[in-house]
C-alpha cells in the first residue's frame, strides 16, 4: 500500500518549516543584539585596553553603589537613628 498525503497536511509541514525559520531568525537576531554594544567589550576609538578596563570597573562599581543606596532606602537604613546613648528611667 502507497503512503498518501492529503494536501491539506502538507500545508502544516510548511507552517511548521516557517516558525522553525523565524524562531531561528529571531533567537539570532537576539544573538547579534547582546553581543554588540558597550557589554561586549569593545574599546572606544582611541581608547587602550588598559582605558577600558577602568572605565569598566567604574561603571560596575558605580553600579554597585546605586543598588546598594537603593537597597538601603527600601530597609530603611539611610535614615539617621533617632536612638540617643543616654539611659531612660
């Protein structure tokens, strides 16, 4: 016995061959998005590498600065203690 396919079917193996393509085209363009940019590295023109190390460093660090300001706003700490060192009766 011949296998048969329905034209109907063949359109769903072609639908599927499409969302596999542009699932692959997306998932790249992604790709190349990340990959480009200030987080991939790359010096300035006229920049050493030694340059953008320390620019890198700087903005981590500053980075690092901020969330710990915010952290400590949203516990409350970087308000002034209204508690006195002198003793109560």
């Amino acid at each position: 016995m011949k296998s048969v396919v329905a034209v109907e079917n063949r359109g769903q193996g072609m639908s599927r061959f499409n969302l596999r393509a542009l699932a692959l085209a997306l998932i790249l363009c992604v790709w190349v998005v990340l990959s480009s940019g200030c987080a991939s590295g790359w010096n300035y023109p006229g920049e050493t590498a030694a340059e953008g190390s320390r620019r890198h460093k700087r903005v981590v660090r500053n980075n690092f600065e901020q969330m710990r300001a915010d952290i400590d706003m949203v516990l409350l700490l970087d308000r002034p203690s209204n508690l006195t060192d002198k003793r109560l009766p």
